[in-house]
C-alpha cells in the first residue's frame, strides 16, 4: 500500500453509525422487542446515560487530539501523524468505540433491543470497512512505530 494513499475510499464509520441509529428507531416504532422490567430496566436506563455521555466526551476528547496532533479526523484521508497521546493511548479507535457507546446507550435509554443489534452490527462493519484499511494505511506510512503501538494498544477496548 502506498503510504500516501487513503485508507479508504470513502467515509464509511459516520454513514454507518447513523445508518444504525436509524434501522434502530424505525424498527423499534414498527416492531418493539420486550424489555426487562423494573429494577433492572432502571439501572440500564442510567447506565445507558452514562453511555451516551462517555461515548460524546470520549469523541469530543478524541477529535481534540487529532486537531492538536494536526492529523485528519476524516477516515478518508491519510494521516500527517500518528497519533498515541489521550484517548488514543488506551484505544486505538476511540472514535469509532465512543459511536459504539453512544449506540448502545441510546438503546438502553430508549428500552430497544434493536439499537444494541445495530450497535454490534455497526462495530463489525466499521471494523471490515474502515479499521482493517486504516491500519493497512497506517502501518505502511509508520512502520514499526505503528507495529509497537498496535501491540500495545487494543484495536477496541
């Protein structure tokens, strides 16, 4: 791969997320799953809030990076540097992980077994559509630095 070249063609990951969070709505108007009664639905209820906001602050914090490292936000672009400070120092994907958190709070939130289907439906094809590339793209422009990060860093979580 040439280490100029994009890592992917287009911007899957934002299309993705937002694809999830639609198929989640739709489904849950036309077809609603049963949820878990109370107490436990309570404690999801919260821990979905809590989901969304870490998944907000973890893209905010992670977009802050990049713009202070002066490397692209955008999937579609290759990257001016690599990038190992903030949230990038114990995810290799915060971005990616904070739309993923952000789905499933929504579905805890929200009550709907759907938005959790998605989320995980989202996170694979994010991962075939834009992680492999990038880390393709990555390790072509990086080399070892990004070999010695990618072992030390979880891809996800």
């Amino acid at each position: 791969m040439n280490s100029t070249a994009a890592p992917n063609r287009f911007a899957w990951p934002p299309l993705i997320y937002l694809a999830a969070i639609i198929a989640g709505i739709a489904l849950t108007v036309v077809y609603p799953l049963p949820w878990i009664t109370a107490p436990l639905s309570d404690i999801l209820f919260a821990a979905g809030w809590l989901l969304v906001f870490s998944g907000f602050a973890l893209n905010i914090s992670a977009l802050r990076t990049l713009r202070r490292a002066n490397t692209t936000m955008r999937p579609d672009r290759p990257s001016d540097h690599l990038v190992t400070s903030g949230p990038f120092s114990f995810t290799r994907n915060p971005i990616y992980l904070g739309n993923t958190m952000l789905t499933i709070g929504i579905g805890l939130v929200t009550e709907s077994l759907w938005f959790l289907l998605f989320a995980l439906i989202a996170a694979f094809a994010t991962q075939k559509l834009a992680i492999e590339g990038e880390e393709r793209h990555l390790e072509a422009k990086f080399g070892k630095k990004y070999r010695d990060y990618r072992a030390r860093i979880r891809r996800w979580i």
